[in-house]
C-alpha cells in the first residue's frame, strides 16, 4: 500500500510540474499564449468523425471540456480576455444571428464554393451529402445520450468557443496583420486591412463563409468602439446561443 501510495504522489508531482512547465513557456510566450488554444481546440475539431461516426459527438464533448481548461489556464495570462456587458453586445449579437440565419440559401455554402472555382472536388447529385452533425439522428429522438451532446454542444458554443475565437480572431490576428509585434498595436485601434482580413479568414472557417465575414466585421467593429475585447465575446456567445436554440427548434442542423 505505501508503495502503492509513493507511486500515486510521484505521478501528481510530475502532472504538477508538466503542468508549471506549460504555464511558464506561455507566460513567456504572447503569442502562444492566444494561439495554442486555439490551435488545440481547432485539431480537436479535425478529429470530429475520423474515429466512427460516433466520435463527432464525443470528440465534440471532450474539446469543449479542454477548451474550457485551456480558457481557466489562460485567464491569468490574457488580459483582454474579460467577459463584458453592454446593450452595444446584445444588439450586435442578436442582429448577427437574425442575418446569420435570414441570409442562408441565398449564396452558395463553403464546399460548394470551392467546388465552383476548382478548389475543391465536385460532387454529384449521385454521391451521399456530408452527415450533418445531429445527435438525434446518431443516438435517437428519446436518448438521454443525444441531449447531453446537444445541451454540451449549446454550452460550448456559448461559453468556451467565444473567448478562443475572439482573443485568436479580434485580438491576436487582427492586431498580428497590423504589426508582427501585436503587442505593440492598441486593441481597439481601426485598420483598415486586418480590419478585412480577419473577418475574411474568420468568414473562410465556416460552412456559411459570408456571414461569417459580415459577422467577423460585426464583433471587429464592436472591439473598435468598445476598445476592448469582451463586448464581442458577450456578442459571440449571444449569437451562438441564438444559433444554437434555433437548430435545436427548427431542427436546422445544417448551421450545425
């Protein structure tokens, strides 16, 4: 037992000390410090469905889990990354939802887009679409299962997914395009070429790449006025959950 018990405290000193060493090499790092989580959480996302088709749903659950880690991790170390509340939030963040979903059907999704300018293979009528990411279709209408992905995939949406994308996006990215020392560039400082920049490449991560960049305008825009971060996360995490309740709703799992 006591050899046993020696063992079980030598393995929490070395997670303790990994774990200082990571803390450390970020703390020195900016940079690192606002892309390497957002690094991680987009390599999760890659995994989603390359183990079974089940895997997208507990992939989906376990980076959500990491995220919300890696955000506790970088707290102390990412300044700007506060929550704030302004009535400026909720109206950019209800008014990209509203145009998030009022604009779909009316150009064409990413996949197709690149099919159209021979950046991706074209698909036939013929070929099975890509499966949308809908627990009930997976697991059952009735399953308790489905509804813990559903509610995790809402809360993620909400909670994690606004300060990685917001501090990787409008902070780091933005102000990176502007000066490779970012640090230097004032957060809330308009420029007009990270200002499209950033949203164009924000737009391109998503299925639906025009409300993405009319969305990435938004939340800049917002971190303009505001001169600082947090009114867009508060914008994001509204939007996401509008999003999100819709597909839930409508069973639009499409935006999913």
């Amino acid at each position: 037992m006591q050899r046993g018990a020696a063992g079980t405290e030598a393995e929490r000193g070395s997670v303790t000390r990994s774990m200082n060493s990571l803390f450390r090499k970020f703390e020195a790092s900016p940079l690192l410090a606002r892309v390497a989580p957002f690094a991680v959480f987009v390599a999760l996302t890659f995994c989603q469905g390359k183990f079974g088709e089940a895997s997208r749903y507990w992939i989906y659950f376990a980076k959500t889990l990491v995220g919300a880690w890696l955000i506790w991790l970088m707290r102390p170390l990412v300044a700007e990354m506060k929550w704030k509340f302004s009535w400026e939030a909720v109206v950019v963040g209800v008014a990209v939802f509203a145009m998030w979903v009022g604009i779909d059907g009316f150009y064409p999704p990413l996949g197709r887009l690149l099919s159209r300018v021979g950046l991706a293979k074209v698909t036939s009528e013929a070929e099975p679409a890509p499966e949308l990411w809908n627990p009930h279709a997976q697991f059952g209408k009735a399953s308790t299962l489905a509804w813990m992905f559903i509610v995790a995939r809402v809360l993620g949406a909400s909670i994690v997914v606004p300060p990685l994308e917001e501090v990787f996006y409008r902070c780091f990215l933005y102000r990176y395009v502007a000066n490779h020392d970012f640090s230097s560039v004032p957060l809330g400082q308009f420029r007009p070429t990270p200002f499209l920049v950033a949203a164009v490449v924000f737009g391109f991560a998503h299925r639906e790449w025009l409300a993405g960049i009319l969305c990435g305008f938004a939340y800049q825009s917002l971190v303009c006025r505001k001169k600082r971060l947090g009114d867009a996360m508060t914008a994001h995490a509204i939007t996401n959950f509008l999003l999100g309740s819709w597909v839930v709703w409508k069973g639009a799992w499409n935006f999913w």
